[in-house]
C-alpha cells in the first residue's frame, strides 16, 4: 500500500525557476519521481537509496510455514503459557551483510522560504504490518505537511522487507539487528551525502513510530552520534501486552491473504487479516474516522 504521489511542472518560466533545485533534490536517488505531499505542503522525491549494512543476526531454527495453518501455529506455540519455542529456535549468530535497496520519500516544505532555511532532516521510521505511506497518508492526516509546514524536511522509508524495499530472506536477514544497521547506514547518508539546493542538513533527527521507535533506541545505543533528537511514539518499556497485540494483528501469510500484490514473496511474510485486525490494534471506535 503506497500512497501516489503527483508533480505537476509548470511551463515556460516558471519551470526553469523550480527545476534547477528540484533537479539538486534528486540527487544520490535510483528512479527519482518527483511530486508533491497528500496536502501539497511539500514537495517530494520517491527513489531508492543503496545502503550497505552488516549486522550480527540470530540465526533461527525455524522453517518459514507452507501453509496458513502452519503460520497459525507458529504463533500459538510462541504465546501459549509457559512456551520456550523462542529459546528453542536460537541457534547460534550469523554475520549478514550486503547493499540494501530502500525505498524512501524525500520531503521538503514547498514554500520557498521555509525551504531555504531547512537545516533539519526527520528520518521516519514505522511500524510493523504497515508502510511508510501512512506519514502522508491524506490532506489533513499528513505528519509530512505538518513537518514542512513547520519548516523541517523528512524521510520516510519502507523497512527492509516492507513496501517497495529489497525483500530479503524474511527470517533468517529481516531482523532487528540488520534494521538498527540500515537506519544508521540512512543517517550517515543524510548526514554526510545528501544535499538539497547545494547544501547539507545540519541535524538529523529520528522519529519512531511503534516497533519503529524500538530500531531507533537501538540505533541511539549503538551510534549516539548518528541523531541530534529523537521522537519515539506508539512505545512502552514492557512487553507485557505484546502477544495480544500480535495475536489481535491476526497474522496472515501476504501471498495467501492477497496473491496478486504479494504471491511471490516467501510466506514468512506476514500481513494485517483484514481492516478489522488494523482497527483491533490501533483505532477505538468511534474516535477515528472511518474514510
């Protein structure tokens, strides 16, 4: 689920005064799309950025499921009263390294102004079941516009596994470890790369959301120079209610649950059931609106 994003270029004079910078904004990115925020706050470059990482991974003595049922069963055996199939399947740590493909949104406020007196980047990192699309998800709903209309540029990006990001083994090289890597990779990206209109960001600050705001205090931990802020959100410090979260998420194999966007990928990986399983977890009703 990605959200579209549209640019419009204006002719004659008008676009030779807009493409020079927009052209800057592009740089460093594969497939460059330009186009603007859900509620035209910002304007935004999709690509993709290679980002190499190496992380110690767990390496885990599970067989990725062959059917629907099998999936299920994985996760009743993981949460059943005194379960220690987590225990049971570490077998030992692997090296994984490699350049990884990520897809982001580069957003920065469209009013001229703002966007000469940008110094500050905000990398946008997500959750689990979900894409980076929800950061600008419609006009009124955009955490994106909100960030530009402040005056602050983002980057929100699919997770490796996630959206149009690489979708490596799902688990034995999706971990956390790995994402704790290429969240740091992204930073020094930003940090040391990445200019827009000829000139670097001065900070870097990391924003999390759910299981994002947990790859973040581990990318605080082991690189605490790599950010000048962060914003966590959607986070607790107990995994008391984890497996009801999970289990309500009603985990469901993506090339089962929906073969044409997701039939060739490996089934472990994992999606939402349904809008229900969604709602289960993040929405009370009737405090949210149902369009």
């Amino acid at each position: 689920m990605s959200s579209a994003v549209f640019f419009i270029f204006l002719g004659g004079f008008a676009a030779a005064a807009v493409l020079p910078s927009n052209a800057s904004l592009m740089q460093g990115f594969q497939g460059a799309k330009l186009g603007q925020s859900a509620g035209k706050q910002a304007v935004c470059v999709n690509g993709v950025l290679s980002v190499p990482a190496s992380a110690t991974n767990t390496i885990l003595t599970l067989s990725s499921p062959t059917t629907q049922y099998n999936a299920t069963e994985i996760f009743q055996e993981l949460f059943q009263a005194g379960s220690t199939s987590l225990q049971r399947a570490q077998g030992g740590t692997r090296t994984v390294q490699g350049i990884f493909s990520i897809n982001g949104n580069l957003c920065v406020p469209a009013d001229p102004a703002k966007r000469s007196a940008v110094k500050t980047l905000e990398i946008l990192t997500h959750g689990v079941g979900l894409e980076k699309s929800y950061w600008d998800i419609a006009p009124g709903y955009s955490y994106v516009d909100a960030a530009a209309a402040a005056g602050y540029a983002t980057f929100a990006y699919d997770r490796l596994g996630v959206g149009q990001s690489d979708h490596p083994d799902p688990i034995q090289v999706v971990q956390a470890a790995l994402e704790v890597e290429i969240l740091h990779g992204l930073a020094q990206i930003f940090r040391t790369n990445q200019k827009i209109d000829g000139h670097g960001f001065t900070n870097i600050v990391g924003v999390g959301h759910s299981f994002g705001s947990i790859l973040q205090v581990g990318a605080n931990s082991k690189y605490p120079k790599d950010f000048d802020g962060v914003v966590l959100t959607a986070f607790t410090n107990t995994l008391t209610n984890l497996p009801y979260t999970i289990l309500a998420n009603n985990p469901s194999v993506a090339a089962i649950n929906q073969p044409s966007r997701f039939g060739d990928l490996p089934y472990g990986y994992l999606v939402h059931n349904d809008a229900i399983a969604i709602q289960e977890v993040f929405f009370r009703y009737p405090y949210f609106d149902p369009a």
